[in-house]
C-alpha cells in the first residue's frame, strides 16, 4: 500500500501560475553539451509548447529539449507524447564533435536545468520508480492525465509540487489514488 | 534644419511625395538606413499577414510621415524614438505565412513579440534566430505547423519562447 508523505495538502485554485512565476532560480550545475546543441537557444529559459499536437516518445521529447543549457521552464502539457519515462533524463553528451561521431560519451544524470516539467495530458506509460533520474534541478513536475501505473516513490516528496492526479497501483489491480502534494510549500 | 526648394517648373505636384519621404528620412536621426530597414521590415509584414483585409486594428502603418516610432498601432520604441523594439499585435486579425516576410528579420532591434492569438500558419520561421536583441517571442494560439531544426546564427538571446495551442507535430 501506499501512502501520502506526511505533509501533503490540497491546492490552491491559481497554484499553476503562482509556482511558475516563482520558480527558478537556475542550479549550478555544469553542462558539457554537443556543439549540436550548445549553439541553439543558449538563453531560452522557458519554452512552452503545450497543446499542440506533438507525436512522438517523451524519450525523444525529452532528449531533444533537456539539454538547453538554461532551461527552466518546458511545458509539454496536452500534446501526444506516449512509451515511458525510462532514461528520458539520462543524458550523454559528447566531449567534441558531433553527437555523429563521439568518441567517447559521459553519462550525466540529473545534470539538467529544467525546475518546472509539465507533462499532463499525453499517453505517457510506465511507472515513476526510476526516480533517482529526475533532475536535481526539479521541483515542479505534472503528469496526470497519462497513462502510467505502478507505485509512486517515497523519493518524489522531494519536489515541491508534484501533481500526478490518478496513480493506479499495479500488483493491487485497479486502487485509485489521487493525490497532490507539496513538501515544501 | 532642412530647406526645402520649390521651383515652379510647370505642374511639380509629382515632386511633393519625394520631398516629404527626404524630410522624413533626414529626420530619423540614427542614420536613414535603418529607419528604411525598419520600415521595410514592417511593411513586409503588414503585406504578408494581410494588413489591408484581415487585421483588425492598423492605425498608423504605413504611414511614412508618421514614421514608424510615430505612433503605428502595436508597434513600441525606444527611448530614442528611433528603433522599434517591440510588436504588440495579438488578436489582431493577423493571418498567412511569415516565411513570406523576408524583411521582417531584418527588424535587429526587436526585443519582445507578441503575434498570439491570430491566425499565422505554416513553419515557425528560424529568422527569429537572426534577431539578436529578441529575448521574448508569443506566438501561441495560431496555426503553426512545424518546429525549425535550428535558429538562425545561434546569435539568438531569447530567454521565452511560446507556442502553445497551435498545431506542431512530429
């Protein structure tokens, strides 16, 4: 069974909007990149591309966006993503080059930017145990209206919102939970 | 200050247009060729998202006497007066294909843009990538229909961008 860390509370109506204007100061954290990437969008801190019709895996989604070195903010909201949320946030990069021809390629996890992650309403699958791939940076991160079973980890109480709405829980056949909960907030 | 001359040579009502379009470009102080630019950039814009039919305010544009820092609906200055760095146009009525504006991207001064809510289609242009100075793009609620591969010259300093409600795929 599951419970609720301690501390969650319900929301207030407009929470959405109050988070987001606060959230952000950017982390610390070093980003070695591809050239690929590292001359796109270099200042973008927030980019917001929900309700559209994206089709695609969040893997991909994902991959293609996370790695902007001073995001922030990415809204993926109401869009088509699907498959699961495995190795979405494991980032390679590549020391030179091209990712085309790396030689050799470090495994950063968790070395993202990105504090807000809005992934509601797409058709993402799987479970949230991997938690420990989440960004260190994250602390609001949405995904109800999806598709995902299994139990949700002790280790999600450390963002500050996080809003799963329905949460099945797989070996007890269909118990709903539904729940949103801040840890520090 | 400009003198103007007149000479009475038979009917020179051809040459008044000429002389107002000199006076407004020697008032420009910057230098007339970005004030050209900015015009140019402006008009192409006008034209290509149907300035004439579709939009629902346009008071000012293209109103050379005016100038483009003069007052044209939406659109904002500096503190010169000289450079237009911002776009204010949402819900106006705006409607096409901007890949067709190829002087807008020349508009360098632009810092924020807001063209949401009107009725743009077809690819996100890159040229937004060629405006160094662009930190804030809304294009939210139209109807693009592709994200680009890459932006411009990778000179680009914008800090928000959104597309929200339209129709990107893939």
């Amino acid at each position: 069974m599951m419970t609720p860390p301690m501390q969650c509370r319900t929301l207030p109506a407009s929470w959405l909007d109050d988070v987001k204007s606060s959230s952000s100061s950017s982390t610390s954290h070093t980003l070695v990149h591809s050239k690929q990437v590292s001359s796109w969008l270099p200042e973008l801190r927030t980019l917001a591309l929900g309700s559209n019709n994206i089709t695609m895996t969040v893997y991909r989604a994902l991959q293609s966006v996370i790695t902007l070195p001073s995001l922030q903010s990415l809204d993926l909201s109401d869009n088509v993503l699907s498959g699961t949320l495995e190795g979405s946030f494991e980032l390679y990069y590549c020391a030179g080059g091209s990712l085309d021809d790396c030689d050799s390629a470090e495994l950063k996890t968790g070395a993202s930017t990105v504090a807000v992650l809005l992934l509601a309403s797409n058709f993402i699958e799987g479970g949230l145990e991997k938690v420990d791939t989440l960004p260190r940076s994250l602390s609001v991160f949405t995904i109800s209206d999806n598709l995902l079973h299994g139990p949700v980890p002790e280790e999600i109480s450390q963002l500050s919102v996080f809003f799963a709405g329905e949460i099945y829980m797989g070996t007890m056949g269909s118990i709903i939970y539904r729940y949103i909960c801040f840890s520090s907030f | 200050m400009y003198t103007l001359s007149v000479y009475r040579t038979g009917s020179s009502s051809w040459l008044l247009p000429y002389l107002l379009v000199i006076l407004f470009f020697s008032y420009s102080g910057r230098g007339s060729s970005y004030s050209e630019t900015q015009y140019a950039g402006l008009e192409a814009l006008y034209n290509a998202t149907g300035g004439d039919q579709r939009w629902t305010v346009s008071s000012g544009w293209q109103d050379v006497v005016l100038g483009v820092c003069g007052g044209w609906y939406g659109v904002v200055c500096d503190d010169s007066g000289e450079n237009v760095t911002g776009l204010s146009l949402a819900g106006n009525g705006l409607t096409g294909n901007l890949t067709n504006a190829v002087e807008f991207f020349q508009l360098l001064s632009l810092e924020e843009i807001d063209l949401s809510d009107n009725k743009l289609m077809g690819a996100l242009p890159s040229g937004f990538g060629l405006m160094p100075n662009l930190k804030v793009l809304d294009l939210s609620r139209n109807e693009f229909s592709s994200f680009p591969s890459s932006w411009g010259s990778g000179a680009s300093s914008l800090q928000h961008l959104s597309v929200r409600q339209n129709n990107l795929s893939g």
